[in-house]
C-alpha cells in the first residue's frame, strides 16, 4: 500500500538555519534603527510648541506622499530581487546587472517625475489627508524640503537590494546604521537650534532627513564602485540591457509594484479615513504605528530573508528545495508573530508614554494596540508567505491579487463606514481597516500548499 510521505515541518540542516540567521538578522537589526529614528522623530516633534498633536500629524501626512512612493520602490525593487536572487543562484552577473541598470532608469524617471508633482501641488498634496489649516500649513514646510530626497534615496534603496539579493547584506545595514544615527543627531541641533544653529522646528526634522539621505547613498555607492567583488556593477554592464530582460523585468516586477502600490494607497486611505475623524484620533494612532513595528521588526527581515533563500534556491536548480524551506519559514514566522504580539502588549503602556500628547490620546493608542496584538501574529505570516515565499518563487502575480483585492474589496470600504457612517472609536475602525489580513491568510495557506507558486524566472 503506498503512502504520501509528508515533508517535516522544519527542516534538518544546520548549514539552512546558519543562512537564515546571516540573512535575517541584519535586516532585522536594520528595522530596529529605523524604527529608533521614526520613535526620536516623533519623540522631538512632540517637544516643539504648545501644539504637539498637530506638529506630530504634520510630520506623518507630509511623509505620507513618500510612504506611496517608497511602496512603488520598493516594489521595484522586490520584483527586481526575484530575477536578480535567481540569476545569483545561475551565477550570472551580466543579467543581474542589465536588471540593475533597468531598475535604476525607471527609479529616476519616475521619482523624478514624483517630486516635481508633490513640489507644484504641495498644499493640494496635504489637504488630501486634512482639513486642519495648521496641519497643512506645518506639512508644506516639511514636504518641500524632504523633496529633494526621494530620487537620492530610491538610489539608496536599487542598490542595497541588489547587494542583499547576492547575500552581501553588511553595507545596508551599515549605511543604515550611520544614516539614521546622523539624522538623530542633525534632529536635535536643527529641531531645538542646538551648536549655534537657529532653531527651525518641523523644517529642521526635514532638513536632517535629507542630509542624512544624502549621507546613506554616498555610502552605499563607496562600496558598489570600490568594494564590491560579486556583482561588479558597471555602467557599461548595466546598460548593455538585453531586450529579453527587459520583457521579463516587466513581466514579474510589475505586478509587484502595482502590489505595493495599490497596497500603499490602501495604507494612505487609511490614513485619510483616521485623520477625518480628528486630529487626536490621528496622533493615536500614529503613536500606534510606531508600536506596531515594533512587533513586526523580525517579520519583514525575515520575509525578505525567505525571498533570498527560496529564489536562489530555485535559480540553482533545486527547485526541489522551495517547498521544505517555505514550509519552515512560515513557521518560524508564525512563531516569531506571536512572540512578538506578546511583547506588543508588554511595551503598549512604557512606549505610549513617552509621547508629549493628551491623556485622551494615549488612551486610544493604547486601545489600537491592543487590537494590534492580535493582528500582527497573522501580519507575520502574511508577510513572509507573499515577500518571501510567493515572491521568492516567481509567482508575483498571484502575490498581487491576494495582497491588496481583499484590502480593496473589504476592509477599506468596512473601516470607512465603521468611521463615517457608524461613529465608531478608533481602535474599532482600525480593526475593521486590518480585516483582510485574516482572509489573505487562509488563501495564502492554501495556495502554497499547492506548490504552484515555484516557477524557474531565469533564462
């Protein structure tokens, strides 16, 4: 009688999880500083005037426009590591660098064409997310100067993908490391005119952030032009670009940009339904953001770890691997998720507390992540299921459609009336906003269990 041999949960291989952990741990670390930055931010900006509720909204609305961009990048940029981890598995650093160099054109071109729009309609931009005229008038001043980042900083973001999809992930988070910790710095000399320097409030918050994006990319390209030994990017190799790679550029990192792209305007709306409630509902659930990366610091890190292993795996020839090693990732992941919901709800009251805002306020926040909690064990799953796996195995399509059709579908329209229509408290709009998650779960488990997702992207 013949029986279905069923494939161990975690695989046995010491060599897999030593990969794992090179990959998975300086993205983490990479996460943990971003979100130090984005803590300090607030923290500072919660310190200037008497109208710490509006400076703080001001700062998130304005960073918003960069959020819907930095979606289509990193978009970009994940579709671009699915043929780039496999073809690093084939060893072929041509192709890897005529998809650098058709990467890096549409980043310029259209985050060129990104800023000059934000740039023109500046107060339009703002309005979209409040009708506070000193909202808009604080978030105007902050958008037109970090402006002049987004191009320096897409650059920054094309080549530390390309270095973290052939496993060379040191330079990212060291460039991270020096770019976030000088922004703190230049925070507090610009915010508070420290050393000299007036002080410029909300402008000084910006001002630091694009000397410290300017700072981050001359880093990285150090490293790209004088100690890279893998890739050996070139201007010559990156646009000596093969027709045939284009056609496949297109092909799988399309879907994915639309992915992030329709997935980021959906985490925009949300923002526009929470900030037209008030402006303390707003500044609670801002203050909750912040908390809710906390919990999701190694789920991001570790999906983009997956996409790495499980594409260079299949770039390889062994696409035999891609199931066993998807199948441990997703419970190492679900584990982490909920060790992580614990420490949530351990730091909720400690971390609301550090924010200069209104008893009411801090109230709701505490509220929203409590609701957080339990969502963020599934939003791991989520995450290393669609960036790692799916990603990972060439299916971006699929990735695509049960990533943002249920949040387009059901959650958006579900939060908007739980706000707008039934007056309902913030933490229960904003669990009505994450209902997707628990349905693009069951239909993730589902589809991957079927092993229809690994597909060879290489030629």
């Amino acid at each position: 009688m013949n029986q279905k041999i069923k494939t161990p949960i975690f695989v046995r291989d010491r060599s897999f999880y030593k990969v794992i952990l090179s990959l998975a741990i300086p993205m983490t670390l990479q996460n943990v500083l971003q979100l130090l930055l984005n803590m300090m931010d607030t923290v500072m900006l919660g310190q200037v005037g008497e109208s710490s509720e509006a400076v703080i909204s001001a700062a998130n609305f304005a960073n918003q426009p960069f959020f819907v961009y930095s979606l289509f990048l990193f978009g970009m940029v994940s579709g671009m590591s699915v043929l780039i981890a496999q073809y690093w598995g084939k060893g072929d650093a041509d192709a890897i660098n005529s998809i650098a160099g058709i990467a890096i054109t549409a980043a310029i071109g259209v985050g060129g064409i990104f800023t000059l729009v934000c740039y023109l309609f500046t107060p339009e931009v703002m309005g979209l997310f409040t009708d506070s005229p000193e909202v808009i008038e604080l978030g105007v001043q902050y958008l037109r100067i970090v402006l002049a980042s987004y191009v320096i900083a897409s650059l920054t973001s094309l080549l530390c993908g390309i270095m973290r999809s052939t496993e060379q992930v040191g330079i990212a988070l060291g460039s991270n490391t020096v770019g976030i910790f000088s922004n703190i710095i230049l925070n507090y000399i610009l915010i508070f005119g420290k050393l000299g320097f007036p002080a410029l409030g909300i402008r000084g918050a910006a001002a630091a952030t694009l000397i410290a994006r300017i700072i981050e990319f001359l880093i990285v390209l150090t490293y790209v032009v004088f100690f890279d030994r893998r890739v050996r990017l070139s201007f010559a190799r990156m646009f000596r670009i093969k027709r045939g790679l284009i056609s496949d550029f297109v092909r799988y990192s399309l879907p994915v940009i639309l992915n992030e792209t329709m997935w980021g305007l959906g985490i925009t709306l949300h923002s526009v339904i929470i900030g037209h409630i008030s402006d303390a509902a707003y500044a609670a659930y801002s203050v909750a953001n912040i908390v809710e990366k906390i919990g999701l610091l190694s789920a991001i890190g570790f999906a983009n770890a997956t996409q790495i292993i499980i594409g260079k795996e299949i770039g390889a020839g062994r696409s035999e691997n891609a199931y066993p090693y998807a199948k441990t990732m997703l419970a190492l992941s679900a584990l982490l998720g909920v060790v992580m919901s614990g420490v949530v709800l351990l730091v909720r009251h400690p971390a609301v507390s550090l924010f200069n805002v209104a008893d009411e306020t801090k109230a709701a926040a505490i509220n929203i992540i409590s609701v957080m909690s339990v969502i963020i064990f599934i939003k791991s799953f989520n995450t290393t299921a669609v960036v790692g796996v799916m990603r990972g195995g060439g299916d971006t399509r699929t990735a695509m459609l049960f990533d943002f059709v249920p949040m387009w579908v059901i959650s958006i329209p579900l939060g908007a009336a739980a706000a707008h229509i039934f007056g309902l408290p913030v933490w229960w709009v904003y669990a009505c906003l994450m209902s997707d998650e628990v349905i693009k779960s069951s239909f993730c488990l589902i589809y991957i269990r079927s092993k229809r997702w690994i597909k060879n992207v290489t030629r």
